[in-house]
C-alpha cells in the first residue's frame, strides 16, 4: 500500500502547491501541466515550477519518470532509505504505481557485488497497462 509522506512545514509557498498539484493528481505531471494548474495560484514562470521541482525531488517527496519527462510524488515515505525505486506506469491511463521490491535488490546487489560495482541508487520505469485497463481490453 502507498503512503505518502506527511507535508513538511517547511516548504515555501510554491514548493507546497507544486506538491499539492502532484499529490491530488492520478498520473504523473510535466513541469508545464503543473504551471497550467497553478496558473490561478499566482505562478507565471516555468523556472518557479523548475525550482520547486528540483528542490522536492531533491527531498525525496517527489520523483522525475525519465522516460516520460514527468514528475509524481513519493508514494512511499521510507523510500530514502531504499536503494531500488520501481515504478509501473500504465501507458493507457497514466497510472502510475510505486513500489519496491527486496528479491529484485537482492539480485542486483548480487550482480553489482560480482563486478565490484558500488550502486548508488537504481530507478526502474516498467510501461505496460494496469491491472483495470489490461481487464478491459
Ligand atoms: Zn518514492
Ligand atoms: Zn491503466
């Protein structure tokens, strides 16, 4: 089950509302979703977008899908402590599900330990449909 982090006080103003537009949202947003979103709230410029960005991706409260250039919060608040973030997008609703998983570590770790690899930090985009949609087609 996902649980989102707790809010931190101390976030500014656009921080906050970025966080809220990401945590209210069902699928994964782009920095120009976001801006259109908050327009009503004051925010003009994409760089006000950017920087909050980077700075709740940066804590760890949200989280940037590469392969579609798009942002999601943390679904899971013990995820700084993990070393394999996985995410399952479903490419017919956008839904996007994250999660981790300890047998997949494990082997990874088996891999990286057999090659003297040191692994930071391992980030895994699965596309495909959901569990809904895979029952509609
Ligand atoms: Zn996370
Ligand atoms: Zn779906």
């Amino acid at each position: 089950m996902a649980h989102n982090h707790a809010v931190p006080s101390d976030l500014t103003r656009n921080q906050g509302l970025v966080l809220g537009a990401l945590n209210s949202s069902g699928a994964p947003l782009s920095a120009y979703d976001i801006l259109d979103a908050l327009r009503a709230d004051g925010l003009r410029a994409p760089l006000q977008v950017y920087r909050a960005l980077d700075k709740l991706v940066e804590r760890g409260l949200a989280h940037r899908l590469e392969s579609l250039n798009a942002f999601v919060a943390c679904a899971d608040e013990h995820c700084d402590r993990k070393q394999l973030t996985a995410f399952a997008i479903c490419t017919n609703c956008g839904k996007v599900d994250e999660f981790t998983d300890a047998v997949i570590e494990d082997r990874l770790g088996e891999w990286a330990g057999a090659r003297s690899f040191k692994i930071e930090r391992t980030t895994m985009e699965i596309r495909g449909k959901c569990g809904q949609c895979a029952a509609l087609a």
